[in-house]
C-alpha cells in the first residue's frame, strides 16, 4: 500500500516532533540533573541526597520511561498513517 506524498510529510512531521521532545527529555536526564546535583543535594528522598538519587536511580527509571514512551507513540503515529508493521 502506497501513502501520499502530503501524508508522508505530516506521517515524518510527526516523527521529528517526537524526536525532538524525546531529546529534550533525555538531554536534562542525562545532562542537567547530573550538572545539578549539587544543588539537589540539599533536600532528600528515602534518606539519600537527591542529587545522588536523580544521578543513579532517577534517571535510570526515567529513561526506561522515555524509551517506552518513544515507542507507544510512535506506534500510534505509524498507525495512525497506515505504516504500521502490523
């Protein structure tokens, strides 16, 4: 099945938006919280410094979460224009 060339640009517009939100995203996980966790050290979370529980635990769960994300809309995008692998 072939798609339009217009739903093509919305189906690749969509997926640029979704890429730069997800960066966005991953940019302060990986980048911002780490620069800050001095900062963040003054106020805990079960009895760890956050800065030290953002840098090692946080972020990991909110990568997780970002890749899942990443992949629940995306699929929905591709569906939505007909590309979908299923």
């Amino acid at each position: 099945m072939s798609i339009s060339a217009d739903a093509v640009d919305r189906h690749w517009e969509k997926t640029r938006n979704l890429t730069i939100l997800v960066l966005a995203v991953w940019f302060v996980l990986a980048i911002v919280v780490p620069w800050l966790a001095n900062a963040l050290n003054s106020m805990t979370f079960l009895g760890f410094p956050l800065g030290y529980y953002m840098c090692v635990q946080g972020s990991l769960i909110g990568f997780v979460v970002l890749i899942w994300f990443q992949n629940w809309r995306q699929d929905a995008i591709d569906e939505e224009f007909g590309v979908s692998d299923e």
